[in-house]
C-alpha cells in the first residue's frame, strides 16, 4: 500500500506567483492607482490653495504695485510695510487683540464642549421623563437663526454689565446645540457592559461619565474643541457689539478698522489677515487627524 504524503504548503514564491491566463494579475497597477490618486488630489488642491497665495502675495506687495492694474504673479519688490502698517498703528491695538482672541478661544472651546458632553450624556443616559422634551428643544434652538436671538442676547448682557467684559463675550458662546446633538448620538452607543462593571464598583452617574464615558469620548472631544476654537476666533458680530472699547478688540474687530470711508489700507488688511490666519492653519495641520478620528472613530478602544 502506497502511503500519501501530505501535500506542503505553498511556499511565499509560489503564492506571490501570478496566476494562470484565466486569472492572471499584471503587477504594477496599484502604483498606477495611487499615482492616479496623488495627482488627482493635487488638482483637487489647488484652488483651495489658491486663497492663502493670494493672501501672501497681496501681503507682501506695496500698495501702489497692489493698487495697479497690471497682474503680477509675485511683487516685483517685496515689502513689509503692510506688517509694519498694521502693527505700528496705535489706534488699532493688533498684538493686544491677537491675545483676546486666543484668551477668548482658548477659553471658551474646552469649556463649551464640556458642557455639550455633559449635557449629551444627561440627555443620553441618565433616565430623567424630561429628556426627550428637552432633547427636542435643544433640536428647536437649532431651527432659529441666529440674527433673531442676537438683539435679545444683546439686551440681556447688556443690562447684566457684561458689555466691554472677557466674560460678555465669552459665555453667550458657550452653548453649541450641534456639539449636544453629536455627545448624545455617541453615548447612546456606548456599551452598557463599561456602566455596568462601574456600577458593581459604586460609581454613580457622575462617575460613570467622568471615569469612563468622558476618557472614551477623547476623539470626539477634540475633534468638538478644535472646531469650537476655530469658530471663536473667527467670530466677528459679536465680538464688535460687545466689546466697543479698543481693549476688548479681537483680532477680526482690528482688522476690520483697516476698511474705511477715507481710506483703505490693503497691505496692512492682507498683512494683519495672514497673521491671524497663521494660528488656524498651525491647529489644523496639528490636529487634523483628530478631526477625522472624531468624525469616523466611535472613540471606544476595544
């Protein structure tokens, strides 16, 4: 009797061989595709670039090469009299403002997505017979556009002393009803199993969200806060109604005094903007990839 051998493994050559004329792989194509993909964000990226080189362009031209009809693809001669222009004027306090704007955002961010955290956990796991309600009003806010409730948000700080005040024109921007809505649908899906074993170890609501759902919502959290900063420091209404006095300028209210009805001062306006802007795309280029992770990411490591 003939014994059978057991038939071996295929070996790593053979299996990196392409196959028969049925199914054959012609290697090479997907460094064609990604080569494709490289090049098609490149085009891709253009015209959102195109923005930032005109801001650098126009900042570093003179304004009579600015005001020229001609185009120029680069100053012929460049010039840093837009920089010295918009930090030299002593009616326009620019460094001082740069700093309420990053005092501003730098407060109002962490603590204003803390309270859409706490607030999305309450509505999402404390069983209260008032969360939907409240749910649902919260949703309601979202439905009312801001130009309604801004004169009525004007009078209510106003008669509270908080015009020309850090604090008038950092808490009414401290409610996001967006940020709510995200926390809620994220800890609706969080594993009962984590609350239960908090449960058997005495946790009660508190602990539960500041030991285990809170370090579980870390993506989310800063992919929140990076926005939530971005959009204070590019807050302009606001900012300009309540603080009226040059102390409580931020930086879009400073750069905005460079448009006026005797003059406009371009280079100062594109120089003082490309230094505002500078802050925002450092964060982004940092952060970016918590911004997809809170996006994409639910956040629970398993």
């Amino acid at each position: 009797m003939t014994s059978t051998s057991p038939a071996s493994p295929a070996s790593p050559a053979s299996a990196r061989r392409p196959a028969g004329p049925g199914g054959s792989r012609r290697p090479g194509r997907p460094g064609r595709r990604n080569l494709g993909t490289y090049l098609a964000a490149v085009v891709l990226a253009v015209p959102f670039l195109l923005p930032f080189y005109l801001l650098i362009r126009n900042a570093l031209m003179s304004r009579r090469e600015l005001g020229s009809l001609d185009w120029h693809w680069w100053p012929e001669t460049v010039s840093l009299q837009g920089f010295a222009d918009a930090f030299g004027n002593e009616a326009v306090p620019l460094v001082h403002a740069l700093w309420n704007s990053t005092l501003i955002s730098a407060i109002s961010a962490p603590v204003a997505t803390l309270l859409a955290s706490m607030a999305g956990y309450g509505l999402a796991r404390i069983p209260v017979p008032a969360s939907r309600p409240v749910f649902f009003f919260i949703i309601a806010t979202m439905m009312v556009p801001g130009a309604a409730t801004f004169i009525p948000t004007f009078v209510v700080v106003g008669s509270m002393g908080g015009v020309n005040t850090l604090w008038g024109l950092i808490v009414p921007g401290l409610f996001s009803a967006f940020a709510v809505l995200l926390f809620r649908g994220f800890y609706l899906r969080f594993p009962r199993e984590l609350e239960d074993a908090g449960r058997v170890d005495g946790l009660g609501h508190l602990g539960l969200y500041l030991r285990l759902a809170l370090p579980n919502s870390g993506a989310l959290f800063a992919s929140l806060g990076i926005l939530s900063f971005i959009e204070h420091w590019n807050a302009f209404l606001w900012p300009l109604v309540i603080g009226q006095d040059p102390a409580y300028w931020t930086v879009q209210v400073a750069l905005s005094t460079n448009l006026n009805q005797q003059a406009v001062n371009l280079p100062a306006l594109f120089a003082g903007a490309l230094v505002a802007i500078l802050p925002l795309v450092a964060l982004f280029l940092v952060a970016q990839r918590y911004i997809v992770r809170g996006v994409l990411l639910s956040g629970i490591k398993g």
